[in-house]
C-alpha cells in the first residue's frame, strides 16, 4: 500500500513539475520577462529603461570590448572616468566580464534568442558578439595568469 502512495505522490510530483516548466517556458518566450535587479536599468512600469550612469559605464566596456581592446585598457577607462557600479565600487576585472550579457543587446538566451520588447537595448546585437567574443578570449587570458 505504501508502494502505491509513493508513486502516486511521485507521479503527482512530476506533473506539477511538467507544468511548472511549461509556464516558465511560455513566460521566456514571450519576450515580456521582469528582472529582479538589472544593472544599468530603471524599471518604469513594466518597462526597462536605462538609467543615467551605470547604462552608459556598460555601454562603454560592450562598445570597448567589441573593437577589440582588453581588459586593463577598460579598466584604465572606466578609472579615468572615475567610474563606480551600483554598490559604489570600483569595476574590477571579474565585475567587467559579468557584464558582457546578452540582455543588454535585447535579448534573452533560451534555445534561441528571443527579443525582449520591454527593455531598450544598451548596444546592438552585432555589437554584443564581437564584445562577447573579446571577453571571452580576455577571460580566457585572465584565467592563464
């Protein structure tokens, strides 16, 4: 008898479980998804704005990134402008390649990207990768030291 309750419960478990990723499934490929906290972002209703600073210190590390310069030079960068985040530190070098996101391009990563339509995007998508791809070999780099 206690075998049977058992897979009854497991089975009940599983359905809700299936049920639950169905709905957080649809919710992600909706493109109207609600962050927590987003760096560099101001939520205004149901929409994501960038907000004055730390927007524009993003944009900057993804523009410096996508034209190929490394992470020493965007940390000199973003010194010289006495850049800080939003816990008023400085941007070190782990805090520069975590914001290398897709969501700043628009975009959320599921199997495919799909488009956010309540955020206005920091850079382009193009921008993104090139970005991306220099953060990583930056990364990498960083990693061999």
């Amino acid at each position: 008898m206690e075998f049977l309750k058992a897979l009854s419960d497991a089975i009940k478990t599983k359905k809700v479980k299936n049920r639950r990723r169905a709905g957080t499934r649809a919710y992600m490929d909706s493109g109207f998804v609600h962050f927590s906290k987003l760096a560099g972002y101001t939520r205004i209703g149901d929409r994501y704005e960038p907000d004055g600073n730390t927007s524009e210190h993003i944009r900057i590390i993804l523009s410096m990134f996508s034209e190929g310069r490394t992470l020493p030079e965007i940390k000199n960068r973003l010194d010289s402008i006495l850049a800080k985040d939003s816990s008023h530190n400085r941007y070190g070098y782990a805090k520069i390649i975590s914001l290398v996101r897709v969501v700043y391009a628009g975009y959320i990563k599921r199997r495919t990207l799909v488009k956010l339509t309540n955020l206005t995007p920091l850079v382009s998508l193009e921008e993104f990768r090139r970005a991306a791809r220099q953060a990583r070999r930056e990364e990498r780099k960083l990693a061999e030291q």
